[in-house]
C-alpha cells in the first residue's frame, strides 16, 4: 500500500517523470528533450532542435513519432480517475489554497521529453535553439502559428512575462534557483527569445532547464487580474492540446481537447493526446472512491491500496469482464515514500532520537500482513536505479566525502550506506526496540514511572505522525504502538486534507509522509528538496540544512559526464540517508491498475511512464458494449 495518488498535487503525472529523465528539474519544468541532432555551425554557435545532457540522442531529426505511440491512435472518448479531497482554484503554482487536478496540463514549453529516454530534450514550442560552446546563453526560435487555446498567438512577450512571474512570484525556492541561473531573458524579435545565464552556474542542463519553463498568456493574466502568487478562480489557458472545459461544485474537473490545437501534427505529438476528455473526480477516502469506481463513476483507477488490490476487486463488474486489472512495468526510480522528520523541531534534532524511530517501524511485518507482501523497502533516494549508494564508499566518493565529514555523521567514510532496519516477522521485534531504547537513553530520555520517556528539564518526547489518509491508518496504528513501547508518546494525528495541506505548509508535524526520490540526471531540484536555502520551502518537508549536502549538491549539478556524475550521486545519496531524516517506506516497480475495459495502449510500453492520459486510446466500439450492458 502506497501513499494515494493525488493528482492535484502531482499535476500532469508524466511530466514529473520526464522531467526526472531529462536533467530539467526545477519542478515547474515541463518534461525536456535533450540530445544534439540536426545541428549546424553558424561560426562560434550550434543550432539544434534537440540536445543531450549525457549522451547521443535516440531519435533523428526526421522522425515521424515516437517508438512507443500508435501514430494511428484513434481520437475521441473520455477517461476518468479520482483523487482525494477538493479544490478551490486554478493556479497549480502557488501555494494558496488547493488548485484544481491537472491545472498545469494546458501549459507547454519551449523543449520537451519523452517516455524512453534519459537526458533528452526535443523541441515542443521552439523550432530551433541556438546556443555557443559554453552555454552562456541560448536563443529559442518560436516555431510559426502557435496560439494559445483561445486563439490568440503567442509572442516572445509572453515567454519573456512567463519567466518574469515565475522568477519574481513563484515558490520560493524556485526563485531561488531562477536568480542563480539566469541573469535575463529577452524578446528580440518577433520569434526569438535569448536567456542569458549566470556567470558562475553549472552548464550541464541549463539549457534544458530554461527550455523547460511553461508558458502562459500575458493577455490573460492582465485581462483576468491574474498573479501567480495568488489562487486564481479563473483557470490559466496555454498552449496545449487540452484546455479547461467544466468544473462542478469543486469535486470535479474536466479538460478537453483542444480542437484547434496547433501542435497536433507534430512528430513529437503523432498518436499523443488521443481523449477528448479528461475528467478527475474528488473523494473524502479512499474506501468512498472505490466503491464509486466499482459503480462506474469514474473509469480508470491506478490502485495504490495493497489489501483492495489483493482482495477487494471481486465486484460485479469485475467477474463481469467489465473492468480489466493489470500489473504493468515501471522503470522510474522510486518515489523515495517515507516518513519524514522535521528537524525544525528541536527535541528531534538528535540523531539517535531520529534512528531510535527507524529502528521502531517494522517493514518487513508490515509487508508480510498488510501489504500482502507486493512492496520492496525504499532504502535510497535513488532506490531502484544505479545511482543508489551500495557498501563502503569507493575512493571516488571518499575523494568527495573526505573534506566534507566535519558535517557529516560518523561512519559515512567507512561505513556501508545506511540501509533501513530489518526486522522480524512478528510486529515486535524486541531486539531493534531494545537498540532503540538504548539510543534514547543515550540522548538524555529516560523512561519515567508512568513509561513515557522525559528529559532532564522533565519535558515528554512526544512525537505526533500527521495523517490525512485512512488507509494508512493500519500502518501508522502499529507503528504509533511500537514507538510507545520504547518510551515515546507517540500519537497518530488525524486530520481531513485541508488541515493537513495547512499544517504541511506550515511545517506544523513532527512526521508526515511524502516523497523524496529524485532524477536519473540530477540538477537545480536537488537544492528544492535539500538545499539549506529551501528550509522554508514545503519541498524540504524536513527542514534540511547542511553545508556538506549543499557542498555535493552543487557537485553533483557540475557534472558533466555520466563518470562523473554516478560517483557525485553516490556520495550525495549516501551523506543524504546518514543524516537519518525520514523513516523509509516501501515501492513497487509495477503499475497496478484496473480500468474498464474501453482503453488500449501499445502493445510495448515505454519503461519511464504508464502514459494513461497521454497514448493510450478509447475504443468506442468497446465502449458502447458496455454501455448496453450497463456497465457504467
């Protein structure tokens, strides 16, 4: 069981994926295609409509579509999937109030990448980059007769207000890593438009990462009021294939396919984009949802509850031949789901108070009984990839790591990389309580009479684990009473997902779970998730501050070549789990899900992405068979 999909927090799922692959980070970047091809010498610049971070690129300037699309794809139809709780606004790029599922869907971006690859970038609004040998800037040529869904064209104008609201109102560690790269951006005619970087960033993907800005409408924004540090009830248009088409009562949203959209015979789009729409309706719980999914309410479900998926889908429509369940691959390193620790909070910024609530968690009976033994543990932040740290530090790391220890715990330059604790098949695993006790003893908390641990001031080791899932209230049930059978006065707080989402961004928890798995080419989002300059920020949920990971961080951005970059990650990642700020949770590398039977995808799917929302197809012949038979 694994934390549920929440599609107003993720946005378009893909494109975090993709942007994942192609080194763009920053986290707002749409997905980026990146590799050299077509590329001429004008004297000292390249022109290209492609670029690679690491490598050569897997398509030629002449292809027609992707590998891994139908370029037949039949258009038409709906898909429809659930998420939890509500929203009350349309700007997914602020953090006022809740936006509205899929809100950044309509936006494009200069570059843009794709399913199968890693580190590569192709041109989506761009027709072409140029750029010199040292990537001190690069110039975005605009391809001819793109406009926005309401049938204005769009300008160098606007991508140069789209940066301009971005740097100057959006996250704040996002700005931040803004102004460390770019130093201006600039229209200069009117089809191209020059950012100009920074004199002292890192070039490997900085490129992609202008390239991967999203764009918005300049007229909107000043017609509608619109800011991008405030909720918007008026949704953003963009450019994209899919715009907004109704909204009801704030549980449901639908986009549309945007029938003039200019894109759409774009190699890069061929068998893409394929439902005319897209609808996404909102639950309380995850128990609610369900059943509305085996009524039919919505169509296609990516289960995420390992119990519902091991016992609950014997309903009619199921034994019917209605609905179809499916394990599917899933190449994309893990999510890194764990519980994190604030260590904002000062009775944890202890590390031993921190391992004693590793040691406390059981995986492995969890596992076994609630999880119907489907997950692996998380043990990396780049768990299931090569740029997981392994065994002792190699002399590449050690070269790295040597001159940072004096910030870093003891043993991160002789010890195997911290793994998560193994315990036993019973829910009491004595001897890591008993080792977690000892380390709680050693921190100065030592049990009273009435069996909750104090320290000398006589102040209670509390520790609330912030919650507004019931289906992980199994999980955290347990845990709760094993940290209590150590001394601390642990609680599970309840909450519905408003306050949560206020108390998150608050930094107002002792443990919340979230996701902190990272790319395969890892850039600028490093410093959102760890960096000591986004503590404030709701990315480094734990309130991360640590000039050694800031120092690997930035060495890790400077990397140019994949040599140098495996040993960079490797260092980081196993300075990252020896700080010991989250309690690892569990991951699975397949897909689990179940849709009524009117979808089809391509027979080989691409390793980094289901792609439900973006190449698979309805098939109304099916469709209509199961509206006859009542199906939904």
């Amino acid at each position: 069981m694994a934390a549920f999909r929440t599609l107003a927090l993720a946005q378009t799922q893909d494109r975090t994926a993709l942007a994942a692959r192609t080194g763009a980070g920053l986290l707002l970047a749409a997905a980026l295609w990146v590799g050299l091809t077509g590329i001429g010498r004008a004297e000292d610049t390249l022109t290209a409509s492609a670029i690679s971070t690491l490598g050569d690129l897997k398509y030629a300037a002449d292809f027609t579509h992707l590998d891994y699309v139908n370029p037949d794809a039949p258009k038409g139809g709906e898909i429809s999937e659930w998420t939890a709780g509500g929203f009350d606004n349309f700007n997914p790029y602020t953090l006022e109030g809740r936006a509205a599922a899929l809100a950044s869907a309509p936006h494009e971006s200069m570059l843009t990448g794709t399913a199968d690859t890693v580190g590569e970038a192709y041109c989506l609004l761009c027709e072409s980059f140029e750029y010199p040998e040292s990537r001190d800037w690069v110039i975005f040529t605009l391809r001819q007769g793109i406009t926005f869904s309401d049938g204005t064209p769009m300008t160098p104008e606007d991508v140069v207000f789209s940066y301009e609201q971005l740097r100057d109102k959006g996250l704040s560690s996002f700005r931040n890593v803004v102004a460390q790269q770019i130093a201006s951006v600039e229209a200069l005619d009117e089809r191209r438009v020059k950012y100009t970087f920074t004199a002292d960033y890192p070039r490997r993907d900085i490129i992609q990462a202008a390239g991967g800005l999203p764009v918005f409408s300049k007229a909107q924004f000043a017609r509608d009021g619109i800011s991008l540090d405030r909720a918007s009830d008026v949704p953003l248009i963009g450019s994209g294939p899919y715009m907004f088409d109704a909204a009801r009562d704030n549980r449901s949203v639908t986009w549309k396919r945007n029938p003039d959209y200019w894109g759409e015979d774009l190699p890069i789009n061929k068998g893409r984009n394929n439902f005319d729409r897209i609808r996404i309706e909102y639950f309380g719980d995850y128990n609610s949802a369900f059943e509305a999914f085996k009524a039919g309410q919505y169509t296609f479900r990516n289960e995420a509850s390992s119990i519902f998926w091991a016992t609950g889908y014997d309903f009619p429509a199921m034994t019917r031949g209605h609905v179809k369940k499916a394990e599917l691959h899933n190449g994309n390193i893990a999510s890194g789901q764990a519980y994190l620790i604030n260590l904002r909070r000062p009775d944890l910024q202890d590390i031993r108070v921190r391992e004693a609530l590793q040691l406390a968690f059981n995986f492995e009976w969890s596992n076994t009984t609630l999880f119907y033994g489907l997950y692996e543990r998380v043990n990396s932040i780049w768990e299931n990839s090569e740029l997981e740290a392994t065994g002792t530090p190699t002399p590449e790391e050690l070269a790295l790591l040597e001159p940072l220890a004096g910030d870093l715990p003891e043993g991160v330059l002789t010890d195997p990389a911290v793994d998560a604790p193994v315990s036993g098949e019973k829910q009491i695993d004595r001897g890591n309580l008993r080792r977690a006790g000892e380390l709680l003893d050693a921190a100065g908390w030592e049990v009273g009479s009435d069996g909750l641990r104090r320290n000398a001031a006589g102040k209670t080791l509390r520790v609330e684990i912030l919650n507004d899932s019931q289906t992980f209230d199994r999980v955290i049930n347990p845990y709760v009473e094993n940290l209590r059978r150590i001394g601390v006065d642990a609680v599970h707080e309840r909450v519905d997902d408003s306050q949560y989402e206020n108390q998150r961004r608050a930094h107002d928890f002792d443990l919340i779970t979230s996701h902190v798995g990272q790319d395969f080419i890892p850039g600028a989002d490093l410093q959102q998730y760890f960096g000591s300059a986004s503590v404030g920020d709701v990315f480094n949920a734990m309130g991360l501050a640590n000039p050694a990971i800031d120092k690997l961080i930035r060495l890790v951005e400077e990397a140019q070549t994949r040599d140098e970059l495996v040993p960079r990650v490797h260092a980081l990642d196993r300075a990252l789990r020896a700080l010991r700020f989250w309690v690892p949770q569990w991951y699975k590398d397949t897909h689990t899900v179940a849709y009524y039977d009117m979808y089809e995808h391509p027979e080989n799917l691409p390793p980094y992405s289901l792609g439900e929302l973006d190449f698979w197809w309805y098939n109304a012949e099916k469709a209509e068979k199961l509206k006859a038979a009542g199906a939904f």
